[in-house]
C-alpha cells in the first residue's frame, strides 16, 4: 500500500490518489488482490480517477503530446494521467482501457451483505474530454471508423496504425451550467449539450482467482455505464468477498442511452462517495434480495439486467424489476408485470461492452415515496 495515496480530505473522509501504486489498467481486483485503503463502515472516500482517453496506446501512450494537439498546455495535463501512462503496470491495448482504482476494503462487509453506494459528490478535474471510436468495437462495428483499418502489430509507436478516430472536446460555462462542446464541420460550428458526469465502473471484487477484465459488466458491478449514476444517486452491490473490495474507474462527464460509438465524454473525476454495509432484514427492507447491481436516485428505482444478448438484457431487467416489487412493494408477480407494462420505463445502459445492459426506471411516487 502507497504510504502516501490516501490521505484525511479536508471535506472530511479519506483522500485516495490514482497512481501506479492504487490502479490496474485494463482489469478489476479479484478475491486475492490487495486493498490499496481501508474505510469504516459508513465512511466517505474521495477518489481522484484518471480517464484511459488521452493515455491508451491507441493515442501513443503520452498524454501530453496527445492532448498538446489539441492546444492542452502541458500544464494542464493531470500528473496522475501522465505517471499512469508512463508506468510499467500491465496493461496491452487488448486487455481493456479502464484505469480501474482500488481495491477499497470496507470494515465489517461480508459475502451476502449488500455494499451500498451513495454518490455525494462528483467534481470534473479538467475543462475537456474525449470521445472514441475503435475499429471492432462499438454499436457500428464493421461500418465505424469509415476511414483506415487496424494494422495487426501495432504499438504505441504507431498509434495511427490503429485507425482509432477520437473526438477532442471542451467544457464551457454557459448560463451557470457546464456544457460539452463538440466541434463539427468546416464552419466552426459546435454541438453544445449539458453535462452529467458519472462514474461508469464501480463495484466489488468477484470471488475468483482468476484475472477479471474490465470491460464486461456482471454481478460484481463493475462497467456497468448507468447513466443515472449523478450525484445524489446509490448504487447497491452485493458483496462477493470479505471486506467488499471495492473499485471504481471509467469517469465520464456524459453519456447517452447506449453509448453507440463505443465511448461516452471521458474524463477524469474526483468523486466523493459515502460506503456503507446493509445486513439482512436491512438490506432487503431497501432492495429486495438482489444479485446484480441495482441503482436508486431521488426519483426512481432502477434494476439493471445484463446480459451478451439485448433481448435477454431486458428479460433479466423485467424479472429484476417483478422481484423489487414483489419484495419491497408486496404486489403479486402478475400485477407487478401489470403495472412495468403500463408504467416503467426500460432504457438501454450500453450496447457496446460485450455484456450489454437494460435499465428499468420505477417512480417512487407511483408508490407514495419522495
């Protein structure tokens, strides 16, 4: 453990650094990896994240010469972006690109216990971002990028061998809220849309031994890319291992339904989020006896289905959504269909990770809860 990675915040909590000594790049924590800090139950942790934009191999593995075409001064490239991608952790550009940091032991989290995660605060770290498109990946795999090919064997020596195609966008402020600027066209025209920054990877370490890549969502968490994941939102995780092994990583600040390109807006976040560990009766009285990762905001609950095929997706967030009702609500399996069918709405989380995801949004009014 990095003797100097977490540290008190002045906000109270603990302060955790993404560095090589706190991240994996491309991989999640399993059963045997080590915690990087410790947290109480209950206690507040502020995680400075690193987005793989501007650092994969794809990009020359240099953040600063990468973002210095775009006008970035080299000051204004994070030093933790620029120590990861100059570090000698593994990671090769097929492993996944997620500079993943973690793991954070939680005192007194058992398997069976719920993890939960309130997302208190999410401050972006600076005024741009990325979007990518990468050949084989993305909802128009096949058909995007348009132009050139990826050349097997390349490196981060030939970064444009990969035929990547990556969208430099700014952050402006405008009317008191912060926009996204994606420039487009030959008359200096821009597309301007609001951020909504999240995080799109958290979640608990499997109970395996095995390598776990990132990429691929399950009932650890982990890329889930659920939009809804704001601040004042909860994330509820079901617990795999002793002490929760908790992780976060893949910093957006926005993304559409489906994430069709294959990236959202990627860039780094200090995210300030609360942990806390629910136990039986308490744990069911608030979800339901979950076994994926299931989202709360202030206004809907959200079970998640995931699965390699769409259709599936959403039968697995259909049988989600019919058990938080059954168990939470007490509506019987058929009026709870009823009331989805009439009602809820189910939103695509992404289409691009392998394992895709389906979202079902409840309003708790519908239930007399605000």
């Amino acid at each position: 453990m990095s003797t100097i990675a977490v540290t008190d915040h002045p906000r109270g909590g603990i302060h955790l650094a993404s560095n090589p000594d706190t991240v994996l790049w491309g991989w999640l924590p399993n059963r045997d990896t080590k915690p990087v800090a410790d947290l109480n139950d209950g206690g507040v942790v502020t995680i400075d994240t690193v987005s793989h934009e501007g650092i994969l191999e794809d990009q020359g593995r240099d953040p600063v010469s990468w973002f210095g075409r775009f006008g970035v001064a080299p000051e204004d490239v994070l030093a933790d972006a620029r120590d990861v991608a100059a570090s000698d952790i593994p990671h090769d550009f097929d492993d996944g690109p997620h500079v993943v940091t973690g793991p954070i032991r939680v005192a007194g989290a058992e398997p069976g216990d719920i993890l939960r995660v309130d997302v208190l605060e999410l401050d972006i770290r600076v005024p741009y971002g990325v979007i990518t498109n990468r050949h084989g990946l993305g909802c128009l795999a096949g058909e995007f990028p348009e132009a050139g090919i990826r050349v097997p064997g390349a490196s981060h020596a030939r970064p444009d061998l990969y035929g990547s195609v990556s969208h430099f966008t700014t952050v402006d402020e405008i009317g008191g809220r912060l926009i996204g600027v994606l420039p487009f066209g030959r008359n200096g025209r821009s597309a301007r849309f609001p951020l909504a920054p999240f995080l799109g990877v958290m979640g608990v370490a499997p109970d395996t031994s095995q390598a776990v890549p990132s990429v691929p969502p399950g009932p650890h968490g982990g890329n889930i890319d659920v939009n809804l994941l704001n601040t004042g939102s909860t994330l509820y995780l079901p617990v795999q291992v002793d002490g929760a092994g908790f992780f976060v990583g893949d910093p957006h600040y926005a993304q559409g339904d489906g994430e069709v390109a294959l990236t959202a807006l990627e860039a780094p976040l200090s995210s300030t989020l609360r942990l806390s560990v629910l136990k039986g009766p308490e744990a069911r009285s608030l979800v339901g006896a979950i076994d994926r990762p299931m989202v709360e905001t202030d206004t809907h609950w959200v079970p998640i289905g995931l699965d390699v095929d769409l259709n599936e997706a959403m039968r697995k967030a259909t049988r989600a959504a019919i058990r938080f009702l059954e168990e939470t609500q007490g509506m019987a399996r058929s009026e709870a269909l009823a009331y989805l069918s009439a009602a809820a709405d189910f939103e695509i989380s992404q289409v691009v990770d392998a394992v895709k995801g389906v979202h079902c949004c409840i309003r708790k009014a519908d239930f007399g809860a605000f």
